[in-house]
C-alpha cells in the first residue's frame, strides 16, 4: 500500500508509459516499423485512464513530435491501423468537419470509454499477411493535381473599377 503524504491523501505515480511482455512479445508488434512503435508510445502517452476513444492527434502533430515527416507519419498510423493496435472514432479532416479538429483515436489494447466496449486486442489476433481493413482517406488534391480549364487562365468576373453613382 503507498504511503501517504501529510494531508492523507495517497501519493500518486508521475505520469509514465507501460507497455507489457505480452504487447510486445506478440507477432504484430514485432513486425511493427520503428516509425510505428514510436507513434504507439505517443499515443499511450496521451491516454490518461479515461480517454480512450477521444485521444486527438493529427498526422501533423506526430510528424512533430518523431521528427519524422508527414508522410512517414501518415504511414505509421495506417501500419498501427493495419495491424490492430488503434481504431479510428471520429475521423477528422479539414473539409468534412466544421471545426477541423484532429481524428481521434482509440487504443484497443483498452476497452473505450466513449461507447463502452471491451477491450479487443485485435492484434493479438493478427498473423503476417492478414492485415485488418483500414478505411482508404481520401485525397484532397488529386494525384494528378489541380485542373486549369482549357483556353488559359480563368478570369474574374468583377470590374476592374466601380462606376460612381450619385456621388
């Protein structure tokens, strides 16, 4: 039993990161890329005990946060997506959502607290070359970029100068 302090009240742990045997002795995460397990410790690293279903992170955001870039980012969390250790709740994106507000996450190695599952642990159940279905995101641009219409560049529709009227 911990100690208390001089109020009474337990002494809490600092905030750490556990990650168990059985996690990291399983096949899924031994097939993870370095990119990926680091992205996993950051996203355990903002669960807090009772958010698990509403942890925010963009692709930007961890970009940041590995040193890594954007895409090796987007990458990481299609691999964790791929392999059973997240879940997407709410997908977030600058265009479909009003706020434009990050996707939120949730771990499945914990049951959500948004909708109150249990726990699945789906890559537990993961074996090589039978990845989960991840939902394909859609591209804002298209690849093969931005259409200009036929006949040079599109010209406005606004006058050059406004006519004066009973001035």
């Amino acid at each position: 039993m911990r100690k208390a302090d001089s109020k009474g009240n337990p002494r809490k742990e600092p905030q750490h990161v556990r990650l168990y045997d059985w996690l990291t002795e399983s096949s899924a995460w031994r097939h993870l890329s370095t990119d990926a397990r680091a992205l996993y410790i950051l996203i355990k690293q903002k669960y807090k005990g009772m958010n698990n279903g509403r942890i925010i992170l963009s692709v930007r955001q961890a970009a940041g946060n590995l040193n890594i870039s954007k895409t090796s980012a987007a990458k990481a969390f299609q691999e964790l997506q791929a392999l059973g250790f997240i879940e997407v709740v709410i997908r977030g994106a600058f265009n479909s959502r009003k706020d434009g507000r990050a996707t939120e996450w949730r771990l499945t190695e914990h049951g959500c607290d948004v909708s109150g599952d249990l726990a699945t642990k789906r890559f537990m159940s993961w074996v090589p070359g039978r990845d989960f279905t991840v939902r394909a995101v859609g591209r804002s641009v298209p690849q093969e970029g931005q259409s200009v219409l036929q006949g040079g560049p599109i010209r406005s529709s606004i006058p050059r100068t406004v006519p004066l009227r009973g001035l």
